[in-house]
C-alpha cells in the first residue's frame, strides 16, 4: 500500500516520523508533498527511500491512502485539487477536529476518516482518536486501524465529544507541559533549587508518573492516596491545590469549546469559498 502524506509540518512530519520510527509502513511506500516543498525535502534528507512530489495531485494519483496534514482553512482546497484524482478504492484521512467526516465526504468520492492524533504519538504511545466516514469500506477501517496500532492506541469517538476528546488527547500534553513548568518555576522561586535540577527531577517523576500508570499497578486516586501519608507533605500539598484550582479546568473546557464554534464556522466560511464541492 502506497501512502500519501499532503502537508509535512508539525503533525505531518511527527506523523512520517511515527510510521517509519514504528517500521508500520517502509520509506519507499511513502509518498510526501508540502506546499514549500523545501519542508519535504528536508524530510527525504533525513529517510533517502521517501518520494517527494511536487503536487497534492500527484499523491492523489499515486497514494491508495491520503492524509491531509493542513489547517482546517486549507482542508478544503487541497481536496477540491485532489478529489478528480481519487478512484472510489482509495482513502482520504483528515487530521484536524473541526472538519467532520460528512464534510469529507462531500468533497471526496472514496472512503473518508477523520484521525485525530496526538504529540505523543511521536513517541510511539498515546491515543489517537478516529472517525470513519459512513462510506468507510470495512477493508479501510481494518486497515487504518491496524496502521495506527503500531505507534498509538486507536480510539473510535462520537461525534458530540470531538472537542473535548481532542483537548485530553492532542491538547494535554501542551497543558500538562504547561503546569509541569509552573511546578518547576514555583520550587525555583520559592527554594534553593536549581531550574536544571527542578526540570530533570520533574521530568524523571511524570516519566515514573506515566510508567505506573502504564503498568496499571495504582489508579490516579490510589496513586494519591498510597502517596498522601496522614499529617504529612503531600496532603498540605493537595490542600493548596484544592483551594486555588477551583474552576479552572472548567474554564479551560469552556474555552476550548467556544474557540470550537469559531472553528468551526471558519471551516463554513472556507466551504462557502469552495461551494463546488
Ligand atoms: N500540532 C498538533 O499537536 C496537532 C495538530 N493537528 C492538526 O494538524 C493540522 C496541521 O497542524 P500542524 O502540522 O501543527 O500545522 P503546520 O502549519 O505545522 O503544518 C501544515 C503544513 O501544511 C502545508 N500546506 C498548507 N497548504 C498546503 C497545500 N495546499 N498543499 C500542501 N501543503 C500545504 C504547510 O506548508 C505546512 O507545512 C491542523 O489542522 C491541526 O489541527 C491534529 C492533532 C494534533
Ligand atoms: O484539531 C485538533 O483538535 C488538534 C488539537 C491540537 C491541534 N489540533
């Protein structure tokens, strides 16, 4: 199977990186395209077996599976250039929330998904969440599925939970990075510790932190409580945590979700733009 890769910035390339690195598919059966080609050649520099070509329509006509790795406003563009290319057996994935598989489907005639992945794929780990198309062969799904079984955990969701299932998947590590740095900036400010040090024991600790989770041997409320002693550190801790946290997540999800909506019409606008598909 020849697999098509439109798009080799962020997601695009940690995509490459994650198919290869997993040996899921070999370099010579991958075909890649960017709009300033330099990105992709950058990528064929670094794996020699990888075809860059220089147009989405050649990829349309050489792939069997497609991935569009562009921002939402380009989705549609890139498909309307595509879509004359693509027989009815091929496969067409988007990688972005805002645009649903309906919308796909209406402007491709083969089998659509939606596949939302995360940073931490790159690692080989972490979820990747999918949509099929109601078009979707069976053959496709299976495929697409045993594909992303080899760097992630695929996860099938319904719609309604797209946004927020995105921000625990995709979004999290950006905000646990986020909090894990606060963490570290705090024990600098407040004690004699180093950043260096604060950052390789904390990063050694989420790493521990994943591992136990990994292996299943405490749930996060246990994980608590076996480290909570009575009367001890942790609990005064976990009290300041509780005071100050407050909403905050709840305002986090909120606002996801409204920048959600603003996505979402923004993807309206470009079909508008793009009404003959
Ligand atoms: N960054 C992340 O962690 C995640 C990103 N995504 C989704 O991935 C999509 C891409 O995001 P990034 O990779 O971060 O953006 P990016 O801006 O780094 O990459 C987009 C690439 O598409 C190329 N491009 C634009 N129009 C094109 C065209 N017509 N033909 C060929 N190439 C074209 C650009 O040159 C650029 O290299 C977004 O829609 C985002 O929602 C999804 C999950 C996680
Ligand atoms: O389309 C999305 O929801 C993802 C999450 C991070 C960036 N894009």
């Amino acid at each position: 199977m020849k697999i098509g890769m439109i798009g080799t910035g962020n997601m695009g390339k940690i995509l490459i990186e994650a198919l290869l690195e997993s040996k899921a598919i070999s370099p010579a059966d991958l075909l890649i395209q960017n709009r300033t080609l330099a990105k992709a050649i950058q990528i064929k520099e670094i794996y020699p077996a990888v075809t860059v070509l220089k147009t989405a329509k050649k990829v349309a006509q050489n792939a069997d599976l497609i991935f569009l790795c562009v921002k939402p406003h380009d989705v549609f563009s890139v498909a309307s250039d595509i879509a004359p290319y693509l027989s009815a057996d091929k496969c067409v994935v988007s990688i972005t929330s805002p645009i649903n598989t309906e919308q796909l489907e209406n402007a491709v005639s083969c089998s659509v998904a939606r596949i939302i992945p995360s940073i931490t794929n790159r690692a080989l780990c972490g979820v990747a969440l999918f949509s099929y198309g109601s078009n979707c062969t069976q053959e496709w799904k299976q495929a697409l599925s045993t594909l992303f079984n080899n760097f992630s955990t695929p996860t099938e969701i319904a719609d309604n939970i797209t946004r927020v299932a995105s921000d625990i998947v995709s979004c999290g590590p950006a905000f646990f990075s986020y909090l894990t740095q606060r963490f570290i900036d705090g024990a600098v400010e407040e004690t004699e510790i180093d950043a260096d040090t604060a950052t390789k024991l904390a990063s050694e600790m989420l790493i521990g932190l994943g591992q136990l989770l990994e292996k299943g041997y405490y749930t996060l409320p246990t994980l608590q409580e076996k480290v909570s002693v009575k009367g001890g550190v942790t609990g005064e801790g976990i009290n300041v945590l509780e005071k100050n946290i407050g909403d905050t997540f709840n305002q986090l999800f909120q606002a996801t979700q409204h920048k959600f909506e603003e996505d979402l019409q923004l993807v309206k606008n470009s079909l508008v733009i793009h009404k003959n598909i």
